[in-house]
C-alpha cells in the first residue's frame, strides 16, 4: 500500500523523463498519484504545444489515456465547488489545490513553488514539493525500491534504449540534480538486481527520447 498521495501538477508531467519517473515510483507502491481531467488537459496542451508531433500522432492524448487507465483511481474528480475557498498568486493554479483537498492529498508536486505558498496550502494541510525534492525523500525512504523502479523504467525503453545513468542525466536537465547525484551514489544496488521488461504501471511506457 503506498504511504501517502500526492497531486501531480502539470508542469511536472511534460518533462517526459521526470513525467516516467514519477509513474513509476507510483507504480512501485511508494505513493499513490493523483491528478484530475483539467491537470491533464494543461498536460496535453503543453505537450502539443513543444512537440508538434505528439499532437499530429495523438500520441499526447493518447498517454493521458493510458495513465487514468493504468492508476484508476488517480483521477479526483468534484473539486470545482472548492475554487471559491482558495486564494493563490495566479487564480489560474487554484484547480490544482481544489484536487489536493478533494482528492485528500498529502501534497503536491510541483516545480513552480512560488505559486503554492506555504501558508496558503498550511490552511489544508497541504505542502508544496519540487519534483527533485520529492525523488530524494523517496530514495531516503526506500533506496532499493527506488533504484529498481528506475531500472524498471530504463528497460521499458526502445528506440532507443536507455540507462538508468541516461534517465538521470535526464533528471539533472529538469533541474533535478540533487536526486541524480544521490541516485548515482546508489547504482551499486543495481549490479544484483534481476528486472525484467515491462513499462511503468504495465502501459504507460517511456517515449523515444529521454529528454522530452
């Protein structure tokens, strides 16, 4: 059973590389993710936006899909009516603090901070993390489990084929480089560890290229 869930923003979903880590962290029990239809769609949109392509194939739609499949019960849905109750920098993020407190989250993940002030979220128990934040408390809590979903997620990709060592160069451009080094620290355990093929959370596989 995952230990506690966390609201995933949409700026921490279209760094494809950082978006296949955090699947696959919840894939591996260690928390349970939670987003709602309108996280999505700002995914999709920025998605299609810095890679045309992904709008001409579907292929943007088509992993939102494949990730409500594969976590079913990730996706919060009657927070709207919460809206009136937040008062945040930007209105625009207030959906997002909506689904933390109808989803009865313990945080969210984000990269813009600045927009979840710690006394706002304090007001509904909520806190706000960076993503590199997020992946070095997980590694703190379960080192071996976190080293093996990453080789989880390593052999799930084709075309081409990476590395755990790729994954977190990866990390490192998004601006999670404290994890990376720490992770780097814990490849040791990877040389006994015996994983087979797959994707992260059975479907939602890894796209070409890492730094998507």
């Amino acid at each position: 059973m995952a230990r506690f869930s966390a609201v995933l923003d949409a700026c921490v979903l279209v760094p494809i590389a950082q978006a296949d880590t955090l699947l696959s962290l919840a894939d591996a029990g260690l928390y349970r993710p939670l987003w709602s239809e309108r996280i999505l769609e700002e995914t999709i949109r920025a998605l299609e936006t810095i890679h045309p392509d992904m709008k001409e194939s579907g292929a943007a739609r088509h992993r939102a899909a494949v990730m409500n499949e594969a976590f079913d019960d990730a996706c919060v849905e009657g927070w709207e009516e919460l809206l009136s109750a937040i008062s945040l920098p930007d209105e625009n993020d207030r959906h997002v603090v909506a689904a933390a407190i109808q989803g009865r989250a313990d945080l969210i993940v984000t990269a813009n901070l600045k927009d979840f002030p710690t006394e706002v979220l304090g007001r509904f128990n909520l806190e706000a993390q960076h993503p590199d934040e997020f992946f070095v408390n997980q590694l703190d809590l379960d080192p071996a489990e976190v080293m093996r979903s990453l080789q989880v997620q390593a052999s799930a990709t084709r075309n081409p084929a990476l590395t755990v060592a790729d994954i977190l160069a990866s990390l490192e451009r998004c601006d999670a480089w404290r994890f990376a080094e720490a992770a780097r620290a814990q490849t040791w355990r990877l040389e006994s560890s015996q994983v087979g093929g797959g994707g992260v959370a059975g479907g939602v596989a890894p796209l070409s290229s890492a730094d998507r």
